[in-house]
C-alpha cells in the first residue's frame, strides 16, 4: 500500500488524516506545532521533522495549511516538500490557495518529475470528520485517477474541472456562494429574532423550503446554541473572500457582494475574532447580544 505524508494537522486535516488511518493507509505527518499533531500521533500516524522529511519516505504528500504565504514555506523552503521529493512522487496541495500558486507548485513539481494536483475541499470540520468531503481538482486527469481510491476515504464528491489551478478556481466559485449563504442565515436569525419567532421552528422551517441550504443547516444549530468554535476560522474565510476578489479584478468582474461579505467578516478580523468560526459573524450584530 502506498505511504502517505500528510503535511498539516488542523481541524480539518485532523480529520481527513484520521480516515486515511481507518483506511489502514501509513500516514507520515509535519504540522508546524507539533503539540497539534498528537491526535493524529495517537491515532498511529508518525512524526516528521520537516516535510522535506516528509516527502523522502512516503509516496504520495497531502498538504493543507493556512495561507497561501504557508503554502510557498512548505513546498519552496529550504526543509520543504520539493526539496525532498524524487521521480514518480505525487503531491497534493488540499489549502485553499491562489490559483497562480497551484500552477507555479505544478511547473516546479513536473521539472522533477513529479505529478502534483490542487484539490481544495468543501465540507468543514463535519466533512472531515465523517469523510463525506467535496473536491475540487485541478492538474493532469490521470494523476487524479490514480489516486481517486485514496480521495474517497474522506470524500464523498470527487469533482476534476482541468488544467492545474482549475480547482481553486471552483473553490473560489465556491467560497462566493457560501458568502451568500453565511450572510443570508446571519441576517435572518437577527431578523426572526427581532420579530420574536421561535429560532428553532424558524430553521426548521426554512430548511423545507427553497431557503434551505448547507450553512444553515450545519451552522444555525451551533449559533442557537451560542456555539462560536470554528468548522473553519474566520481568519481563512477572509483570506478566501480576498483571493476570489483579487481574482475576479483580474479577470475584469465585479462581486459586490462578495465585497460587502469579505467587509464584514474583515470588521471581526480587526476586532480580534478572526479564530471564531464562520457562523460568528452574527456576533457583529448589536441586536443579537
């Protein structure tokens, strides 16, 4: 079976990691803070030093971290993946990144012989946990094949759009529309609130209707229960929200609001709450405290 490496141990790569051990897969593993490695460590996952360390003794190296700038340490570094690679190796950037980074991670890879994809994930920390991820792919369609059996250990919805960078682009696609969704279920808890409906019946309500839709259906029961930890950080949304603006300047369009949602979300990056979860945004609301 082939040897995985997993560089980056979060909320969500806990998650993912976790069910590629249950798969039996030998899972290698570098998270910047090791102490955040443990669950994994505990659950038979090895340690690494570096990914450099990483990428010399397994075959196929996932990574998901924060930041795009993360992304550039752990695969250009001095200690980083490329630097540990050889021929016929697979890597997988899973962060949600820019575009112009997959492609840029995808030339050096190939000069090396190496395959590399961008295969950034929908589905938050449940999706993780429960292996039922979406994602977004971009790079070479065989190399994709080739690894569908080890995607579908914490996926459930395995979608190829093209040439490297495609999959962030769909992810970007993505973001926007949970932008829609985060804002639309803030605003109607702040407004059935007002009005003194019941919240719960509110919900119940709405989700056996045309406005029934994933965030609500995940995030409206942790708001009601005033339940702020994060599926995924504010702190990464925002990054999101900015690299499908920055994207959307390049290609000539304008989002507004995605604009007025990144302003939003920014408003509780600046106040100190950027490690909220998404669903604090409707802490920026004087009616709801």
């Amino acid at each position: 079976m082939q040897k995985i490496g997993f560089i980056g141990t979060g909320v969500m790569g806990t998650g993912i990691i976790n069910n590629l051990l249950k798969a039996n897969f030998s899972v290698t593993v570098f998270n910047r803070t090791k102490a955040h490695a443990q669950t994994v460590l505990d659950h038979g996952a090895t340690w690494a030093d570096t990914p450099k360390a990483v990428a010399k003794q397994t075959d196929i190296i996932f990574s998901m971290v924060g930041f795009p700038q993360d992304v550039e340490t752990i695969y250009f570094g001095d200690d980083g993946i490329l630097a540990g690679v050889h021929a016929g190796q697979t890597v997988v950037d899973m962060t949600t990144s820019t575009p112009s980074l997959a492609v840029k991670i995808s030339t050096a890879a190939e000069k090396l012989g190496v395959q590399a994809l961008d295969a950034p994930v929908s589905g938050g920390d449940i999706g993780a946990k429960n292996g039922t991820l979406t994602v977004m792919i971009g790079g070479k369609r065989e190399t994709f094949e080739s690894l569908r059996p080890i995607f579908d250990t914490f996926s459930q919805s395995l979608n190829y759009f093209g040439a490297a960078g495609m999959g962030q682009h769909a992810k970007m696609a993505n973001q926007i529309m949970i932008a829609g969704t985060m804002t639309g279920l803030t605003e109607m808890l702040v407004y059935a609130k007002a009005a003194g409906l019941d919240l719960q019946q509110v919900i119940a309500t709405v989700s056996g209707g045309a406005g029934a839709n994933w965030s609500m259906s995940n995030y409206g029961p942790r708001i009601l229960a005033g339940n702020y930890t994060p599926g995924f950080f504010i702190k990464h949304f925002v990054k999101d929200l900015r690299i499908a603006l920055q994207e959307a300047d390049r290609m000539g369009i304008d989002l507004p609001a995605t604009k007025q949602a990144k302003q939003l979300y920014q408003a509780l990056v600046d106040a100190g709450s950027g490690d909220l979860g998404t669903q604090g945004l409707i802490t920026s609301y004087p009616s709801w405290q």
